[in-house]
C-alpha cells in the first residue's frame, strides 16, 4: 500500500517569488512519483514525473521537482512564479509508470500580483 | 477524439436516486481508470478496465456503485440509491495501456440533495 502526504493545504505566495510544496510519500514497495495541475474547472493534467534516472525532473512551464530516496519526498519548486501558476497541485504515486495513482491531499497554490 | 469526455458535466441528484455518469475515453486507449474526488481531497481510485474486463474494483466505496465497460470503449459508473456522501466529483482517466500515462476528464460534479 501507498500513502502521499502534502502537508501544506494552502501555499500563497506574491508573483515572481520563489515556492516550495512538499510532497512525502510511505510505499512498501518501489513507486514512481508525479505531480499533477488542477486549474479551475478543468481536468488533472500531469506536470512532471519521476520515473528513473535523474533525480532532478523539469516540466516545460520552469517547475522542478526531486526525487529524495532517503527522505520520501518529492518536493516541487519555482524560483518564480506567475499569477498563471495559480491552480490546485497534487501529489502521487504508482507502482506502475503511469496510473493506478494514489494522490495526496492537494495544495492550492495562490499567487497574488 | 482529442481527449477523454465526461458527460454530464454536473448532476444534481435527490437522496435515493439512481445516477449513470458517462465516459469516453481517447480512441484507442485499452485502459479506463474511475477516481472519486471529494471536496477539498485528492482524487481516491474506484475502478480499473483493460479493455472490457474489470480487473480491479477494491475502491468502489458500497455496493451501491456500479461500473461497466461493455464494448471495451465507453464506460458508465452507476450510483444507485444515491446518499449524500456521494456528493464529489467522479474522474475518469484513460491510458493506451496498464502501464502508461494516463489522460483525465474534466469530471462530473456530482451534487446530492
């Protein structure tokens, strides 16, 4: 079994600052790592993923995320954001490269001008 | 078609009410994923479908839910007897195979009164 534990619920931040959201994760066996976008009244869309190699993985938009084995986390940082940024963001786990996720709680992010 | 749609896009049911929520899948895709997302929570798996077979329903929440994929393409999550802790919002998520990324609806809010 999995668990995701995102310990902020909400993050606000002003534009152009740096953020941090905290992902931790407990699994028994082996997992691959992934965060998701939640803009209003839209879908889950997949930001970045972990799935080997490189600890540290980019997504197009500058967010960034690593993988730290030794303390479960996969946190996700942007040295600067924008108001655009401003959504709901999740956490997750697989033990498969792409589905059967278990999500965490969620953080929303709010950026302010 | 060009992503997975979700139909209706919100459902306002009386408590007792049997409900069918719809979902179509990217053409091709063989796998088909139902996540249930309470208000202010990440997205808890229901189901799971490799083309027509259900392999995994350990999160349908009671007896009362119910779903299918008769043809391997559409599927349909029934909720029969609705309650109000039925209220959230249903994902549904496809990916061209068990083991690859999958792609989310938009979700039906699902509303019981």
């Amino acid at each position: 079994a999995q668990s995701v534990t995102q310990l902020d619920s909400q993050v606000p931040v002003f534009e152009e600052a740096p953020v941090e959201l905290r992902c931790n994760y407990s699994s028994s066996v082996s997992v691959y790592l992934f965060w998701y976008v939640q803009y209003p009244n839209q879908g889950l869309q997949l930001l970045l993923k972990y799935l080997s190699g490189s600890t540290l993985v980019e997504s197009i938009n500058g967010f960034e995320a690593e993988f730290n084995k030794s303390q479960t986390s996969f946190h996700l940082r942007k040295p600067s954001v924008h108001i655009s940024d401003t959504a709901e963001y999740f956490c997750a786990v697989s033990p498969n490269a792409g589905n059967m996720l278990t999500f965490g709680g969620g953080t929303r992010l709010m950026v302010k001008p | 078609g060009a992503g997975v749609s979700q139909s209706p896009r919100y459902k306002v049911a009386k408590r007792g009410q049997d409900v069918a929520l719809r979902c179509d899948p990217i053409s091709g895709h063989v796998s088909l994923f139902w996540y249930q997302q309470a208000l202010g929570q990440g997205p808890e798996f229901l189901t799971y479908f490799q083309n027509e077979a259900q392999l995994d329903k350990s999160g349908l929440p009671s007896d009362r839910f119910f779903a299918e994929r008769p043809e391997g393409s559409v599927s349909t999550l029934k909720i029969q007897r609705t309650q109000q802790e039925d209220s959230a919002v249903y994902l549904c998520a496809s990916s061209s195979d068990w083991n690859t990324e999958a792609f989310f609806g938009q979700g039906t809010r699902l509303t019981v009164v």
